[in-house]
C-alpha cells in the first residue's frame, strides 16, 4: 500500500491541495478527541461511518467524472431513484432489491454516458437533465411519498448491520476505494481516464477510446450513486423519492476539497475519500459542540460552515494554482 | 478550412432547416402547445388559466433573466434559489420587527422591499468577486452560496415559518395593475429593461463580447472584471426580487423551501430559450419563451391528467432536445 | 514505394477540399507538404490517417490497399502523426505520454517499471536524458516534441507525419530535430514534413510534393526544385515579391519619439529592451520565436505589468496596468492569433469593428447607431472588407477580410500608436501586400506602427526601422540604410556583439 501513500506525495499544486486535506481531517479529528468525550467512542465513529459511507461512494464516482473534465448532477436524483425501486423490489429478495437499486442506477448513468458521447451535450447540461428525469421517475414509482422496505428479506442487513464490527455500507464504501484507486493508479484505463481530462482531442489522437470511457465513467458513476440509494433505503428503512436533494453538490464539494481540480485531469481517490470524510466530520463535531451546551448551533449550521469550507478550500486552491502557473 | 482566402464570396446565409428550428422552434412549440390545450384541455381559454400560468411563471423569468446574463460571459450561477431563500428570510423578518422596531410601517415595508435585494445583490458581488478575483470557476464559486446560503436562511429564521399577512408588502405578488397581476407586471419590465441592456447599450455588448471571447474583450479595453461582477450582482438582485414574490405569494416564508431547485428552472428555461450555454449569446426573449414553454408543458400534463413527476421527466427531455438542436444548428 | 495515394477527393458540404490528389512516399523517404493554407494539405493528411472518410481514390500502404476509419486504426498500421501542438496529455508523465494505449501490463494492470525503463530506453536513442514521471507539461516545446517522436517510434510507426514540427523551436531545437529526422530514416521510417521555412525544407527532405487549390500540382526532388520555382507552385502566379513600398524621404530623426522602451524587462522572457517608436513610421521588431517580441508588445499594451525599466509616452512615464490604460493613451494591439486575442466569432462585423470604440460611441450608455454604422460602412469600404453585410459573423470571414475588421477596430478608434503582431500571419500573399499598403499609407498619414513579424521580406518591404531582439534583449536596430536580408540575419542570430552600439 506504500503507493497509497505515495500517491499524496506533492509533484504539483494539486497535490500540495491533498495534503491539506489531509492535514485538516487530521486536525480535525484531533479537535474533536481532545474537545469531547465520546468523540472516538466506538459507537461514534461506527455512526459516522455508517452514515457517511453514501456521500463517499458517490464522491468516488464524481472525482472519476471530474477527472475527466466532465461533471455528473444526476448523482443525489438517482441515489432517491435506486433508493425507491430497491424498497420497491425488496419484499422478493435482499438480492432484487440490492442489484434493482444498483441496476436503476447503472441505467441512468449508462444514460447520462450515451447523451453526452453520443448527442454530443455537455455534461453539466445531459446530466442535469436525468437529474429531472430520474426525479421524476423516483416520485411516480414511489407514488410521491416513502417507501418501506421489506423487512422479512434481510434486505435492511445491508444498511444496518455490522461485519467483523465494522458497519457494512463502510465495508462497501471501502472495498469501492480500493477498487477505485486500484483502477486510477494501476490499470491503464484508469490513467485513459485521466488522460482524457487532459484533452479530449489529443485523447483521441492519441489512440485512446474517448468514447468508451467516457461512458464507462458516468456508468459507474450511476452505478455508486445507486449502491448508495440502497444503503440509504436499507439504513433509514425506507426507499425515499425526495431524498438526495443537493447530494450531487455535497459530492462536487468533496472532490474538489480533496484537491481534484473540475478543469479534469488530476485527482486523487484517497484526496477524495479525505474530503468526503471532512465535510461529514462537520457535521459530527457540530453536533458535539452542541452536546457540550456552551453554545446552540441549530443543525442548519452545517451548510454555512461547509460553505465556508468549500470557500476556503477553492481560495486556497486557486492562489496554489495561480502561483504555480505564475 | 477555407478554400480560398481572399476571394470569399459574400455569402447569402441561408438558414438550414435545422438553424430554422434552432431560431424559431421554442416559438412553434410555444404556438404548438397553445393550439393543442385549445382543443383538448377544458376551459383553457379563460382568464384564469393565463393568470394561473403568468404568475407561476413570473418568478422563474425574472431568476432566468438574471442567469440568461450570467451565461452569455460564459458563466452560471447556482446560488440562485438560495439567494431567494436569504431574501425571502429576510423580507419578513424587517417589517414584522423582528430585526429592530420600525414603527412606522410604510418605512417598515419600503425597507422590506429594499434590503432583501440589496443583500442578495451583494452575495451575487461575492460570486463575481471571487470569479474575476480568484479565477475561480464560476459553477465552483456560486456552489459556496449555493450550499451555504440556504444555511445562512435557515440560521436566521432558525428554520422556522414566518407566517405574515402585510397587504402592502404583499401588493409585489398579490395586486394587480391595470387589472394584471403585479409580479407579471414586474416580471414583463424586467425582461424588456434586460432585452434593452442587452440590445442598446455599451454595457450589453460588452457582456456579449466577454463571453465570446474574453481574452480578446479584456485586450479590446473591456473591463472584463467589472462586467463579469456585474451580471453576478444583477443575477443576486433578480434572485432577491423573486424571493420576495414567492413569500408574498404564500403569505409565509419557509428558509427549507424558497427557491428550491430554482437554478433549475432558470437554467433549463435558458437552455430552451436558445442561448448558448457556452457563452457570448443572450437571448431574453427566447429565455422569456423557454420559460412559457416549460411552464405549459407542465400545465397541459397536469390538466389532463398527467402527475407532476411525469412532467419533470418531459422536461428533462425538452433540455436535452433544446440544447440538442441549437449545438447542431451552430456547428452546421 | 512505402504509401501511394492516387485520386484522392474529398468535398465539405458541396465544396470540393481536395480533387483527384494524389501523394506518393517511397521507403525511409523524407518528402516535403507544402501549400498555402487551404490548398487541401491537411485535409490529405486527415484522410490518411482515418481522421475524414475520402470521397474517393484509393490508398496503398506498405503494398496493400486500405481505409482506415480512425486514426487509431492507421496508427495500428504503422503511420504516426505529430501534430503543432495538440500532441500529449499535458499533465500525465513523459513515459505514461509514450506509452498511452498500448502500457505494458502484468496481469492486467500497468507494469510502471516496464513503463518507465522503456520511456528511459528510448529517448536515450535520441540524446534526451529526463525524468520520465515528471509531467510533460514541465518540459519545453522542443523536449515534449522529442516525446511525441519517442511515442510515434516505440509504435513501430513506418511512416511518420510531421505538421509544422519547427514552428515552436529555436535554431537550435531544429538542429536537434533534424538529427532526429536523420536518425529516423536510418532506422527505415519514412517522414511527411508539412512546413513553411523554405531553408528548413531544404535542409532535411528528399523530395517535395506542392499542393494548391486541392490538386497535386508538383512532386520534384528538393534539389530540383529552385526557391521561386517552388513558391511560384504554390501560388500559382508569378511571385510579385513585395515590391518596397515607397517613404517619403524626411529624415526619421526630426520626427517626434511616440513611444519609447528604456531597459523595460517582464519575467523571464523580456529582459532588457530598448524600442522607441516614432510619429509616422512603422518600426519593425524582429527576432526568432523565443526572443520576446510578443512579450514586449504585451508590456507596452498593459497585458503584462512592466517589472524593470521604463515606458514612456509622448514623453510622460507609463506602467499600464490594464488595456483599457494604454488603449486610453491611444494605442491599439492587433495580436497575433486572430482566432484566440481578437475575433468574437459569434458577433457581427459591425461589432467587432466597434469593440473598442464603444465606451465613445454611448449616449447615456446607449450605443448611437447610426454613428456605428457610419463609422462601420466607412471601414468596411475604405479597407476593402468584403463581406454580406455588416450584421455577418466575423467568423463567415476570410483570414484576411478579418484581419482588416481588426485593423479597423483600432484605426476607427484614430489611434496615435498601433501594434501590429504578425499582420499577414495565415492570410495569402494577394491580402498580405494590401495590409502592408494600407499600415504604409497609414504611417504616411502619421501613424505611429509598431510591426513584429518573422517574415523578413515584409520587414525589409515596410519598416522604416528595426529593432532586433534576441533573448529578451535588444541586441540591434537597424535604421532604413541598413536594412537588408544579410544584416537582419546576423543580429537576430546574434553575431554582431560589438557592432550593436554602433549600429543602434
């Protein structure tokens, strides 16, 4: 795994950028342990992770569109979609249910990929589109309101169980990064994939499927997007057609906090999953610091400080930049 | 490539059958859509109808107004709807008191009116700022708002509902003048002040030239900074002005709904409208008619029968339909 | 015989590219592609190489016929392409850039190691020892190029197209690219050389093939083929070199100094430069790519900050800091990349035209129509800007009817200094004598013209003076008495150390 690690080992801007994720997660991990009792109590960190474990898959699957210059806002819309069909189909089997949700998504993701090399749209226009159209899809399936799920079937063990004491969504979440990064750092697809973020037309020039890949990005993007609608109906027991509002923006936030940069073509997994976990870790210290009783920050606090967040990642980001180009 | 250089014959741009539909299509659709509810949907001629849809639509016009100018210099803005949010928070807040006492109530609602849209205007100031100052993408820099503006709204209001009956401050989406509804009224003087700025004005083609091609406005003598931060703070103004109506509409101002998926609908009305979402093209008429045309799609499914959800499905398909013809009109 | 291709057309939408083309390249063949821009070059390549589908011909390679739908396919076969710039993925690594889709694997994923001692292995082959994970995008246009040739060989590439190769590259980058061309055809490769610098030509390829109007018109030897015999190929007329333009005779020294340069430096591609420009005259500027002649324009204009030295106008110090400062003092760039510094392609002639006489044209931030469209119909017909009408996208333009749209931006705004850069850069010869007619009589008329440009004949036709730059640094200025081919020459390449003062 020493690569893992390599793989943060400054070369440019963009990489000084994931190291202060790095470095920020970790501060702010340390923050926490030191301010709060229960911080790194187990039932904390399972939590966290359990419920973190979505926005990272789908983070995983924006970082790899991003990095080939491209953007997927489907990804909240389809989570809701995937949540509803697997509640929906969850009463036959825990299986139906897991490759229903995962299958709904893979279908609009394979979507999004055709639309975009085929009918030559810009991504943020094609995807912004099946974020409509899977919305739409998630209501009239689910008849405007949540759906319960099956719980004869285990289909819930997904969501809520654990595995050698760890939540399974984390384990999912977890074996995704590490094919993820296996798939960047080690297969050649993988490097097409950051190639063609590079340049499309060189891309092309150069021999590399453009079109294939591309769309085997936003499939998978789909596809993660649709793994983690099925934690979210089997976490929360239920498949929930408004749910996933804003998550593609979460997700978008993630990336780019792990250092990736939108203009395509660097970017790290591991950056990513930092990223991710910080902006969730927000959340979670927020929520202490209210335990604590020395101040009340109403939850709607979130969003203001991971908007400060993300301005001050993109500030710092774009003086780094600025000056390495200068 | 160019066959010959010089001897370029003055070229009679006859439109191909596709530019035609790129140019005129959202016009047919609009005629189309008109034509079908006529004959099918019940009482579609009727007073009421065309203010149910005039005044539904009136707040997604003035918002796409706005972003029609944000991407004509190749930008976007996705704070829309939570500048709304922040607007519409703040408007009640100012003349039930709950800010400081304002006794006197004309003042009270005047400043009601005022303030909401000046803030906005200055966090639209903030996304331009950090475009122009920090080079920052424009999708990135209006997500900070996006994501931290309807925070800033629930904070205020700390997520309650305001509920309110102000007939004044209400007149913005209540009234009528000269019998039309009063935010259709604002809703027309806005799109004819941009279609003027945009058409008549040293400013308006210094929008349009930035977004065809900024490196060589800035070398032009263009302000490119000062234009850019421009459309931004106008986008917040209009976004703040469209939060007001929505809350005025509803008699009550809900931080978790104002505005919700309005960048959306600005955006999709623009995409329909036929303006470029590259850049260097503002076309508000078209946006105005995109509008309208996204609005009827809805009301004629709803009117016969059709979910709601399903016309989110048939919109999506309009987008991609719309932008669809207008690239392979402006490529051929 | 390695590639032969016979009959070739091909036609856009009606218009015929190229008609019954032919081109034929025999083993470890170095040939020569010239033509004007549109005399259908590319488009051949681009049917070659399966990037466009021929309309009809046939194409022999290595001895069978063939037609390759993608320029993967062809590049399977054995022809590479290295194109100006569009080349390597910028951020990826020099040995990933080399070996993209085609990595060694093991057991399905990259082997790195193979990667990387193979990248070493074969630049070594042409004397470049380099970080192979550095990115590309580190290195000089001269290193990335050797890359690309590096990628094209480990392809086992028999036939190797080169689009401009020396269009970025110092004198010395040539030399090493030339080495490299030579090394190739050693090794059995075959090379197409699409160029301009006639020398160059010259220097490296066995045999020429003249394209125009999308016909073959000439294959010859090199050496066969005398310098005005080839160029009378490409244009198809006898070649009216630029007749000198007639001065008027004043003496250039009792003319006010407009404009002046002392010491001015801006990072690291503008040294030490000293220009001045004079009310009337046009002052050339010249020096090979690299040596900061766009640079300084960008200085004087207030595209860049001037960091060292001082500028001067009409005799007051200056540091523009934006455009809009020097356009105010009334001076005008005309830069040298139409496409990406000047046109709006979307907007109207009349638009563009008036860009930057807008803010004078307003009334209360209106813009006066019919003062723009006096003032635009009045460009439009002394310039001679053939166009449909003033409402026609400047981008249904010529090169050259747009680059009087450009001129006419800044002349409507009746500037005291103009800066052209590379004024007939892509614009063909009938066009080019009318814009150097056209900045000679403005000059006459008292315009200050400052003229950067690589073509010494337009040099030595028009400019009153010349200012050498070599480095970043002025190195000579020549005054009209001097200038001449050889002189020119010898101070761009910097052989005239001592002289320079007395020449300046």
């Amino acid at each position: 795994m020493s690569a893992f690690f390599k793989s943060f080992a400054p070369k440019s801007s963009g990489d000084l950028a994931r190291i202060g994720v790095l470095i920020a997660l970790a501060a702010l991990i340390l923050f926490g342990a030191l301010r709060y009792d229960n911080f790194l109590s187990p039932f904390n960190i399972l939590s966290f992770l359990r419920y973190n474990s979505m926005f990272a898959l789908i983070a995983l699957g924006m970082a790899l569109v991003i990095m080939t210059g491209g953007i997927d806002l489907s990804v909240g819309a389809v989570a809701a979609l995937a949540s509803v069909v697997s509640a929906l189909l969850s009463p036959i089997s825990w299986y139906a249910g897991l490759a229903g949700g995962i299958g709904a998504g893979l279908m609009v993701g394979l979507l999004n990929g055709l639309v975009i090399t085929r009918l030559r749209i810009q991504p943020f226009i094609a995807t912004l589109a099946a974020m409509l159209a899977a919305n739409g899809t998630a209501l009239l399936l689910a008849n405007n309101q949540s759906v319960s799920v099956s719980y004869d079937t285990g289909f819930t063990v997904i969501g809520q169980d654990d595995f050698l004491g760890f939540p399974i969504p984390a384990w999912i979440a977890l074996a995704a990064y590490i094919l993820g990064w296996l798939f960047l750092e080690r297969s050649p697809s993988g490097r097409h994939v950051l190639a063609i973020g590079d340049g499309e037309q060189t891309a092309a020039l150069m021999g590399l499927k453009v079109e294939r890949t591309l769309l085997g990005v936003y499939a998978v993007s789909g596809l993660l997007a649709g793994l983690a609608g099925v934690i979210l109906a089997a976490q929360f027991g239920a498949g929930q057609p408004t749910e996933g509002v804003g998550w593609e923006l979460f997700a978008i936030a993630s990336v780019v906090v792990g250092g990736t940069l939108l203009t395509g073509g660097s970017g790290s997994v591991g950056a990513t999953l930092a990223g991710a976990l910080l902006l969730g870790m927000v959340f979670n210290v927020l929520n202490f610091e209210n335990g604590l009783g020395w101040i009340s920050l109403s939850a709607y606090w979130q969003s203001v400080i991971r908007g400060l967040f993300l301005l001050v990642v993109v500030v710092l980001q774009a003086r780094l930049t600025s000056k390495s180009t200068a | 490539m160019t066959m010959t250089d010089t001897s370029l014959k003055p070229t009679a741009t006859t439109a191909s059958p596709l530019q035609l539909v790129s140019r005129y299509g959202v016009f047919v659709a609009f005629l189309a859509l008109l034509v079908f509810n006529i004959a099918v949907t019940p009482n579609f001629l009727s007073w009421q109808t065309l203010n149910v849809n005039l005044t539904q639509v009136a707040t997604i016009v003035i918002v796409a107004t706005g972003m029609t100018l944000v991407i004509a210099t190749g930008g976007i803005d996705l704070s829309v709807g939570s500048l709304m949010a922040i607007s519409g928070a703040l408007a009640p807040m100012i003349f039930m008191g709950k800010l400081l006492p304002i006794d006197n109530m004309a003042l009270a609602v005047t400043l009601a009116f005022i303030i909401p849209v000046l803030v906005a205007a200055a966090c639209g100031w903030f996304n331009g700022f950090l475009v122009t100052h920090f080079r920052i993408q424009p999708i990135v820099a209006t997500l900070v708002f996006f994501i931290a503006g309807r925070g800033i709204a629930q904070v205020m209001t700390n997520g309650n509902l305001q509920v309110f009956k102000n007939p004044p401050f209400q007149f913005i989406a209540m009234g009528h003048i000269a019998g039309i509804p009063a935010q259709v009224v604002l809703m027309v003087v806005i799109a004819i002040l941009a279609y003027c700025l945009i058409r008549f004005t040293v400013l308006g083609r210094q929008i349009i030239a930035v977004g065809g091609n900024e490196k060589a406005a800035r070398l032009t003598g263009i302000p490119v900074r000062r234009v850019k931060t421009f459309v931004y703070v106008i986008s917040g103004a209009l976004a703040g002005i469209a939060g007001l109506i929505v809350v005025a509409r509803n008699s009550a101002s809900d931080a978790n709904l104002v505005g919700m998926g309005m960048e959306l609908d600005a955006i999709a009305a623009v995409a329909v409208g036929g303006s470029l979402l590259t850049g260097g093209r503002a076309n508000i008429f078209g946006t105005l008619m995109g509008a309208l045309v996204i609005q009827l799609v809805r009301y004629t499914l709803l009117a016969n029968g059709v979910p709601d959800a399903a016309a989110l499905v048939v919109k999506a398909g309009l987008i991609v339909v719309a932008v669809f013809i207008q690239q392979r009109a402006d490529r051929s | 015989m390695l590639l032969s291709m016979q009959g070739i057309s091909k036609s856009f939408a009606g218009i015929a590219a190229l008609q019954s083309a032919s081109l034929e390249i025999g083993e470890s063949e170095i040939m020569a592609l010239v033509g004007q821009n549109g005399a259908g070059k590319s488009t051949l390549i681009k049917i070659l190489t399966g990037a466009y589908q021929r309309d009809e011909g046939t194409i022999r390679f290595q001895g069978k016929d063939v037609s390759f739908s993608s320029p993967a396919e062809s590049q399977a076969a054995g022809i590479a392409t290295i194109y100006q710039e569009i080349n390597l993925a910028p951020q990826r690594s020099v040995a990933e850039n080399i070996y993209l889709s085609r990595e060694p694997r093991r057991f399905g994923l990259l082997d790195r190691k193979a990667m990387r001692e193979g990248a070493a292995k074969v630049l070594k082959v042409f004397n470049l020892d380099i970080d192979v994970d550095l990115p590309v995008a580190r290195f000089n246009a001269a290193t990335r190029q050797m890359v690309s040739i590096a990628r094209a060989v480990t392809q086992n590439a028999r036939l190797l197209i080169m689009d401009e190769p020396t269009s970025s590259l110092d004198e010395r980058e040539v030399e090493i690219l030339f080495r490299t061309i030579r090394t190739l055809k050693q090794n059995g490769v075959a090379v197409v050389f699409i160029g301009h610098r006639l020398d160059e030509l010259y220097a490296i390829c066995d045999r020429v093939t003249i394209m125009r109007d999308g016909h073959t018109v000439a294959v010859s030897a090199m050496n066969d083929m005398p310098k005005m015999e080839l160029v009378r190929h490409m244009l198809g007329r006898e070649l009216a070199a630029f007749q000198a333009l007639a001065r008027d005779a004043g003496s250039d020294d009792a003319r006010p100094v407009r404009l002046e340069l002392k010491n001015a430096g801006s990072g690291l591609r503008v040294r030490d430069v000293d220009l001045s420009i004079r009310q009337g005259e046009i002052s050339g500027l010249a020096g090979l790519l690299g040596s900061g002649r766009t640079e300084t324009a960008r200085i004087i204009f207030g595209v860049d900050r001037l960091e060292r030295g001082s500028l001067h106008f009409n005799g007051s110090e200056r540091n523009y800091a934006e455009p809009a400062a020097a356009i105010a003092d009334g001076i005008g760039l005309v830069s040298e990349d139409r496409k990406v510094d000047g046109i709006i392609p979307d907007m109207s002639i009349r638009e563009n035209m008036t860009l930057a006489l807008l803010p004078k044209l307003k009334k209360a931030g209106i813009v006066d129509r019919a003062r723009q469209d006096e003032i635009v119909s009045r460009f439009i017909r002394s310039l001679g800007v053939k166009c449909a009408s003033p409402d026609q996208p400047i981008k249904e333009l010529s090169g050259g009817n747009q680059q009087k749209v450009l001129l006419a931006r800044w002349l409507c705004t009746d500037p005291s200094v103009l800066i052209v850069d590379e004024p007939t850069r892509g614009i063909d010869i009938g066009a080019k004598s009318e814009i150097l007619k056209l900045l000679r009589s403005l000059a006459d008329e008292g315009l200050s013209v400052l003229m950067i440009s690589s073509e010494l004949e337009e040099l030595l036709a028009a400019a009153d003076r010349v200012t050498v730059l070599s480095d970043g640094m002025s190195v000579a200025v020549l005054p009209r008495q001097q200038l001449s081919e050889q002189n020119l020459l010898a101070a761009m390449a910097h052989q005239i150390d001592g002289a320079s003062g007395e020449l300046a």
